[in-house]
C-alpha cells in the first residue's frame, strides 16, 4: 500500500491546477471516477484515508465524510466561493482546516450578473426564441418591451464584492440609483451612492432586485409567494448567488400572473433544474447553467488558489484563503 499522503480532486479540474497536480509525485491523487453519482455512500468509499480533499458546491461534506476519510484528514479546500456545502462546525471540532476562493472569481461572476440583468430587463432570451421559432414578424407576436436602468433604482440583496462588482457594471447602461440590504452596512455603499434598507423595502422600492448574498437557514426561500407580492409588479429578479433563496413554484406563479416582471438565474434549486419545470418555460425567466465563474481564467484562478490551499493543509501550513 502506498504511503504518499492521499487526495480526493472530486471535480475535474480546470487546465493549470490540473498540470501542476500532475508535476507533483509526492502525493497520492484519488479522482473521482468519472460519471459516478456523488451519492454520501461513494463519498464515504472514495475518501477513506485521505487526508485531504479537493472539491466543489455539488459535493457534500458532512460529518458522515469526516468520519470515512478518518484520521489523517487535514484540509477541505472548495473551488468556490460559497461554502454552504461543508460543514464548518464539524470540520472545526476535528481540526481540520478548511479553504475557499474569494475575490479571484469577483469579476467573472460579476460579469454574469450584469450580462444576466441585460438579458432579463430586455427580453432577450424570448426575443433570441421568437427569431428560432418564426415569431419574428408577425403582428400578433410582438415582444413586450424591455426596460432601461436611467431613472431606475437597484436593489442589492448582498452588497459585497461581487454585488459592488456588479453595479460597477451596470453603471456603464445607466444605472445611478442603488439601494441594498445586508446585515450591517456595505463597505461598497459609500463609493456607489448607496442607501442601506430593510428587507421590505428593498422589495417595495426596486426595480431590478439582485442577489449576491451568501445563502444561511434564515435565507432560504426568502423569495416567495408573501414577498414576491411586494415586489413591484415590473420589478426584475436577478439571482447569481443560490437557488435556495426562491420558492421557485411560487416564482414561477408570480411570473407567469404578472405580480413581478420578469427573472434572471443563473442558480437553481436543484441543479440542473428539471427542463420540466415551469420556470423553463416562462418567456420571461432566463435561465443559466450556473455559469458565474465559468472562464478558462478564473477557473484557472480558482484551481490554482485551491490547490496551494490543499497542498499548505496537507503538510500541515496555514492556508493562503482559509474560512
Ligand atoms: C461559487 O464559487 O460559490 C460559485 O457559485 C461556484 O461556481
């Protein structure tokens, strides 16, 4: 049996990371075979004696995986910026340190959030349909209008760096009015003009609602029938952070009765969401395959950061992004 140190890469790796790993004979690199469900059971089979693991949002690390991988686990190191997978409690008791990536997927996923705000204030998933489809030209098929951001106010729900990141952005197509609701106060707030509010009124008062938060028990399903209500009835929701956030049939009701006006998502709730699903069919949600950080150099950045973080807990050093 081989005595190198062993590690689990769950996910298949971008390019960089995936070269460097290679170069390194010290260690031994269990992959997750590809294909194979990420059900609790394979991860408890594929993680025994590991003493660290590589992973992303779609892997669960519960306690359950601590205790099958035993001993000589020392480091959790996500390829994301949201942890809500891991939990932290558990990996604290055992001592095992745990990293993440902040700040090298910022722009990218800003990038999405305002692309995705575009394509939903302007109908521009229906409008790309109705060319497909042949509606293009007939009277009785006109496309409802969009919506420009000058005179508008948006609502962040979440204004940190990738929520600053994005209004940096929107800026450029005319936005000037921002409101936000976290916790305590932004450090963003000031440099964007920014007026803090409380939740009910960052749902009465936005037009273009945006959630970059991170998702807590307390956060979920935020968004449903009582609240979508008090949207108003031309509000767009914009969500690039988590799925969980939205009764997703209640959103699906308020879309397709005309309480709010229309969504963009880039997260689900699965994921992938059923094709089924109304949501999927509603000509004014635009949905993405959660392709926020979906860059060849941002995932090459976060392969990297996640990497050294693994490497560092394996060997017993303090991690350069640690949570
Ligand atoms: C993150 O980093 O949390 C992203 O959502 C994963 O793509």
């Amino acid at each position: 049996m081989s005595q190198k140190p062993r590690l689990l890469v769950t996910i298949p790796l971008p390019p960089k990371p995936r070269k460097t790993l290679q170069n390194i004979d010290s260690i031994e690199v269990v992959h997750w075979p590809e294909g194979e469900v990420k059900t609790s059971e394979n991860m408890a089979k594929h993680v025994q004696g590991c003493s660290g693991i590589l992973c992303s949002v779609g892997d669960k690390i519960t306690s359950e995986v601590l205790d099958a991988a035993g001993e000589a686990l020392k480091v959790v190191s996500t390829v994301s910026v949201g942890y809500e997978h891991i939990d932290l409690t558990a990996c604290k008791n055992r001592g095992i340190q745990v990293g993440y990536t902040p700040d090298v997927l910022t722009d990218a996923t800003a990038d999405t959030t305002a692309t995705l705000t575009m394509m939903a204030t302007r109908g521009i998933s229906d409008a790309i349909a109705s060319v497909k489809d042949g509606r293009w030209g007939k009277p009785r098929a006109a496309l409802p209008l969009g919506m420009q951001l000058p005179g508008k106010i948006i609502g962040f729900l979440g204004l940190g760096r990738i929520g600053y990141a994005t209004a940096l952005r929107l800026r450029a197509f005319g936005a000037s009015q921002f409101i936000y609701h976290n916790r305590g106060t932004s450090r963003f707030a000031d440099d964007l003009g920014a007026r803090r509010v409380e939740f009910p009124q960052l749902l009465a008062q936005s037009d273009v609602l945006i959630i970059t938060a991170s998702l807590t028990s307390e956060s979920r399903h935020l968004f449903r029938k009582e609240t979508l209500a008090q949207m108003k009835s031309h509000a767009v929701l914009v969500n690039t952070a988590r799925g969980g956030f939205i009764h997703q049939e209640d959103l699906a009701e308020a879309l397709s009765q005309g309480i709010i006006g229309a969504a963009g998502l880039d997260v689900t709730d699965p994921e992938p969401i059923d094709p089924s699903h109304p949501l999927v069919h509603l000509p004014n949600c635009t949905i993405l395959p959660h392709i926020g950080s979906a860059t060849l150099e941002t995932r090459n950045a976060m392969g990297d950061l996640a990497l050294e973080n693994v490497l560092n807990g394996m060997d017993g050093k303090a991690l350069s992004t640690p949570l």
